[in-house]
C-alpha cells in the first residue's frame, strides 16, 4: 500500500510540475563565465573539424558573458548553494532528470521512464480496480457473501506471464545500457584521478596535474583511471549518468563521450567526512576553436586571467583556492579542518605546539606540513590532512609568502 500511494503521489506530482513551474523568460541574471586555470592537454587523438560546430541549443564557455534564461525559467537563487548557477545538467534537466549529455544517458533515462510508466499504469490500474470492487463487493443487506473461491485460469495466466516479460525487457534493456556505461572506446583520452578529502586531482597524459577543474576538447571521449589517497570516494557524472567508487590501493575506471558542449559539475557520492558536500569538481566541454584559445591562455596555472604571469605573492594567494587549502584552512582565524592560516602566520617565528612536543613557525614548518603533514599536527587538530607532494618547489614558496603575509594584512 506505502508504494502504492508513492506512486501515486509522483504521479500527481508529475501531473502538477508544468503549473509550478516558473514562467518561462524569469530573470536568470548575468552571469559571466569563468575559464578554470587548467595545464596543458596533448592534441593528439582530438576532435578537430567536427568540435568546432558545437552541439545545438549550447553556448560554449567563453563565447559570450551573459546567458538568456533557460527554457525551465530556473533562477540561481533555486539552485542549492553547492551547485554553480552555471552548472547545466541542473539548468537544462527535466522535472526528473538532470540533462542527458550523451545517447549512454538516454538509455538509461528511457530505462529509467520505461520503469515509471510501468509504476504509473499499474498504480491507476489497481487504485481503480479496488475503488471498483470495494463498492460492488461492499456489505449489503439480503446479499450472502460466496463462500467459495473460483478458480479463473486466464486471469492467473495473465498476471505471471505479463511481469514475466516486462522484467526481461526491463532486464535486456538495463544490461545491454550497462555494457555501454563500462566499455569505453579504444580511442580515449586517459586522465588519471585522485581523489583525497575533499577534492580531485586531474592528471593528462602528459603529466600536467590540475586539481578541481579540467576542460576537455569537444568530441573526444575521456576515460578516468581513478584511486583515492585516503578512503573510499565515489565519481558522479550526472549529466552523463555514471557513478563508480574511488578506492584506496586500487584503480577504477568510469568514461564518458563529450559531445555535447557546456559545463558540468563531478560529485563525492560516498560519505568521506564533513566537508564531503562540498567535494565538487567542474567539467568544460570546449570545441577546439575554443579550447585552444582556452588552452593558450590557461596552460600554466600561474598565468592571470590574461595570460601574464602572476607575482610570487599573488600566485600563491591563487593557490590557495587552486589546490583546495580553502576547504579546510581559513584565513580569517576561524577553526576549521586545520588550523587557520591567520593564526599560523601570527605565530610567525615563535613555537607551536603540535603532537608530541613543539615546533618553530617558518618556511621549513609550512614545507613539512605540506610533503609530510603526519610528522607535526598541531595541537588541538587531528591527522586529516593528505600528501601535497605533487606540489613543486616553486608553488610551496609561492603558497608559504602568502601564509607569512596574511598577519601583516
């Protein structure tokens, strides 16, 4: 009975959807587009002439600064506030779904709708034939009840042999859909991905690490070879209908085709601590006009938004929200994952103490917390923070100066 008013209940709720929702043409708002700092993707295996058209009813990041209001009319403010306003798969979903980037994704969407439909008719058809027989069947005075149960063979052929097909369409459909969802094409792009709390690091062939943010060139399928550094992870593509679990000490794989151009964002499905909703990266689908173009500008992390290089000091105030130290550092004394980098900065020069006795603050202090944040936890935190050893001398300078000036400001 409880699935049965389910049921019924997304039925009408379905029903209801179009006079909900808002008018379309609402005030989306302007918003400008940003280029993630993203390294150096090899050419080779891209699509070339094809990506430059785009795919219909998508507007390439970059082209443009504003957006016109979606067809759904779905305004920022309606957006959870750990989803970008330009997040497509939540801007240009259905009631149900979030968009359908691929023909993978429309598989299992009509799986999916088949399902439902399925709930659907039954759901009536039984609400109906109960209200039926509750009134035919009901109490009545100078009316003796049967007291004997006929057997009706071809109703009992009925209902065995009808859920007997739908399960194996059911059944059919959702294996040959899942066979495409695990066999990736033998000409993808290969991006090795780790996953840590809370946050991803993207890895091209050519070893260029970009953590958080990547952009690949319109038509070339990706395939992610992905393990965790700490505990168990999960990689969710909504907009591309995949999910895989990120392990420790093993990898894992999840592919997707990049047809469609726009910008989406990758999930943590799995529960890996308290700032697990936040561990968010975004994708950028570009045709290749436009990903070079991105390319030239965004290939070395410490270019500005116009491609000149940054000074010491402002490089690492940029790499504090590039390599995520935002998610669990802040810089304006409040405690958090670890300790606030204010505080750090203010106790430049003197001791701190940390597990099992006490620590100058200076360059050293910060370099060790990075390439080794077990040897000295500092009082009062507990041994949460990953390996930052793919960080270079230059960024754990760059990082350090902007730590040490923060007290002075």
């Amino acid at each position: 009975m409880t699935a049965m008013l389910t049921n019924l209940f997304q039925v009408a709720v379905l029903a209801l959807a179009p006079f909900a929702a808002p008018a379309p043409g609402s005030v989306l708002g302007a918003h400008s587009i940003e280029l993630s700092s993203v390294a150096r993707l090899p050419q080779e295996g891209t699509a070339g002439e094809a990506a430059a058209s785009g795919a219909e009813g998508a507007t390439a990041p970059g082209a443009a600064t504003t957006q016109a209001a979606p067809a759904d009319g779905l305004a920022p403010d309606r957006v959870g506030p750990h989803v970008p306003e330009h997040a497509d798969e939540i801007r240009d979903g259905t009631f149900w779904m979030p968009v359908a980037a691929s023909d993978v994704a429309r598989d299992v969407d009509a799986t999916f709708n088949f399902i439902m439909w399925i709930n659907y008719v039954f759901t009536a058809l039984i609400l109906v034939l109960l209200v039926v027989f509750v009134v035919k069947y009901r109490r009545r005075p100078g009316v003796v009840a049967d007291q004997s149960i006929t057997h009706n063979t071809p109703i009992e052929i009925i209902w065995s042999v009808l859920p007997t097909i739908l399960v194996a369409v059911i059944f059919w459909q959702g294996y040959v859909t899942f066979l495409d969802l695990k066999t990736a094409p033998k000409e993808t792009l290969k991006i090795r991905v780790s996953a840590y709390t809370w946050g991803w690091n993207f890895t091209y062939p050519d070893g260029t690490m970009v953590p958080q943010k990547l952009a690949v060139p319109q038509g070339q399928p990706v395939e992610f070879i992905m393990n965790s550094k700490d505990t168990l992870h999960s990689m969710h593509l909504p907009a591309f209908r995949q999910k895989q679990d990120v392990l420790p000490d093993r990898y894992t794989k999840i592919w997707f085709p990049t047809d469609r151009i726009g910008n989406y964002r990758i999930y943590c499905t799995e529960y890996c601590g308290k700032d697990h909703s936040n561990m968010y990266a975004s994708l950028q689908i570009l045709p290749q006009a436009e990903f070079d173009k991105w390319w030239e500008v965004n290939s070395n992390p410490r270019n500005d938004a116009d491609g000149n290089a940054l000074p010491d000091l402002a490089y690492g105030e940029k790499l504090y929200s590039y390599f995520a130290c935002n998610s669990c550092h802040t810089v304006d004394g409040g405690k958090n994952t670890g300790p606030s980098f204010l505080v750090t900065s203010g106790n430049w020069g003197k001791m701190r103490p940390i597990n099992g006795g006490e620590a100058m603050v200076d360059e050293d202090y910060v370099r060790r917390s990075i390439l080794n944040p077990q040897s000295q936890i500092a009082e009062g935190f507990g041994p949460q923070m990953p390996v930052f050893n793919y960080l270079d001398d230059e960024q754990i300078y760059c990082l350090t100066l902007f730590i040490k000036s923060l007290a002075k400001n």
